[in-house]
C-alpha cells in the first residue's frame, strides 16, 4: 500500500495567495484543509480548482481570531485525515487606508488578534500535531511592509507583519529540533483584491510599476515560493524570510 498524500492546512483560502497556494499545493500532491471566513463562494471556486488537481479537499468556515473556531479546524483536520503535515498560515485582515491618528482600539484590536493572535495560535495546533509525527513545514504569510513600515498607509498592518517575522524566526529555533521548519513570504505588490478591500483598488496599478521589475506580482508567483519552502527543496532552510516583491 501506498503512503497517503501528505496533508496541508491553508488559512485564507477563498481568494488570493490562498487560493493560489490551494491549487498549487493540490498540484504537488497535497490534500487539503481550507479555511475561509466569510466568502463561501470563493471557498467553494478554490475546492473546485483542487479537486480539479487531484485533492481531496475539505472546507472549514472559520474565523482564525476566534480561538473557539481554531479548535474547530483542528477537530475536523484530525476527523477528515488525522494528520498534518503543512501549514500556510496565510489569513490575514486589513482595514482601510489611514494614519495612526485615525486609528481606534476596535481596529487595532480586530486586526491584530486575526494577524497575530490568531496565526500564533493556529501555528501552536499545527506544531502540537507536527512535533507528535516527527516534523512538518510551515509558512507564515507576512508582507514586505514588515520592512517597509507603510507610514500613512497601513501602519496597523505593517507592524502585525513585522510581529509575524519575528514570531517565524522564535518558533522555527523553537521547533527545528523537532523536525520542523518555520519559514515566511513577504509578498509586495501582488494583484490580489485585498487592496479594493483597503478602499484602493488603484494602488497595484500605480505602485507596480514603480518596482524594480516595473510590476505587480501574481498570487500564482507567490504560491510557487510558499509551495518551494513547503517542500524536500527547502529541507535546509528555516527561520528563512523569501521576499516575493520585485525588489521592492
């Protein structure tokens, strides 16, 4: 009898880098665990796509800042294949364009108990089970704005990116004794609909070019750079940061 496919869980997985992950991940070989907040239809297109690849692939609507609806996702992880052997800890919030000045508790709250908290959190339920089979792979999804900063932007999430990069360098210490890698992307300027949910579906238009590439990336182009950090190719490589952004 042959190995069963190994196991990936993707946060976010509705739309975007997730979704590109998804198809990609099912492209190599992985079944898949996919979670999404609220756009099920999204949900459903990216299953769709993975099934299409060759995965078995199961759905989970949750939202990772609720730790009760983490729980959740680990309940039916365990359930549907009883283990894990990647993890793209990819969901991630934004707000609108703003400074800090008119930036209240609510928002600094909501968008760090999903960017932080709660990718802390699925990261300890992916190690509890990795460091019990003797080792895994994770990714976190960061941003170049961890180094950048975002000033008049996004500093809210500019700082929730740079609390993941060094959240990724502790843990993937932490665990590499176990047989686990930690490693990050930071994305740049990726077309992807999380900049018409910032309220400015223009700025990939009007940053991409000012790039050294002269262009926005794809979500397909980060996928592969996740999917190579998942994968034996990296098997030397944690605490690791993989710019995918044009040299910005």
């Amino acid at each position: 009898m042959s190995d069963p496919r190994p196991v990936c869980l993707i946060t976010g997985a509705s739309a975007g880098i997730g979704a590109a992950c998804a198809e990609l991940a099912a492209k190599r070989g992985y079944d898949l665990v996919l979670t999404y907040r609220s756009d099920g239809t999204g949900a459903e297109a990216t299953r769709a796509m993975a099934e299409a690849a060759g995965a078995r692939v199961v759905l989970v609507q949750a939202d990772v800042a609720e730790p009760d609806d983490i729980d959740r996702i680990y309940a039916t992880l365990d359930a549907e294949f009883g283990r894990i052997d990647a993890l793209v800890n990819n969901a991630g919030a934004i707000d609108s364009i703003a400074r800090l000045t008119d930036m209240d508790h609510a928002r600094l709250t909501r968008i760090f108990a999903v960017n932080v908290i709660g990718a802390m959190l699925v990261a300890k339920g992916a190690v509890q089970r990795m460091e019990a089979r003797g080792g895994g792979a994770i990714v976190n999804v960061s941003s170049v704005a961890a180094r950048l900063g975002s000033g008049g932007q996004f500093v809210d999430y500019a700082a929730t990116k740079g609390a993941i990069d060094t959240f990724t360098k502790g843990l993937s210490d932490e665990v590499a004794p176990s047989g686990i890698r930690v490693n990050a992307v930071r994305p740049g300027i990726i077309v992807t609909d999380i900049h018409g949910k910032a309220g400015a579906p223009e700025r990939v238009d009007k940053l991409g070019p000012m790039t050294p590439m002269r262009r926005a990336g794809t979500a397909a182009e980060v996928a592969t750079s996740v999917l190579y950090l998942l994968s034996d190719e990296a098997s030397y490589v944690t605490g690791a940061f993989l710019d995918v952004s044009g040299g910005r």
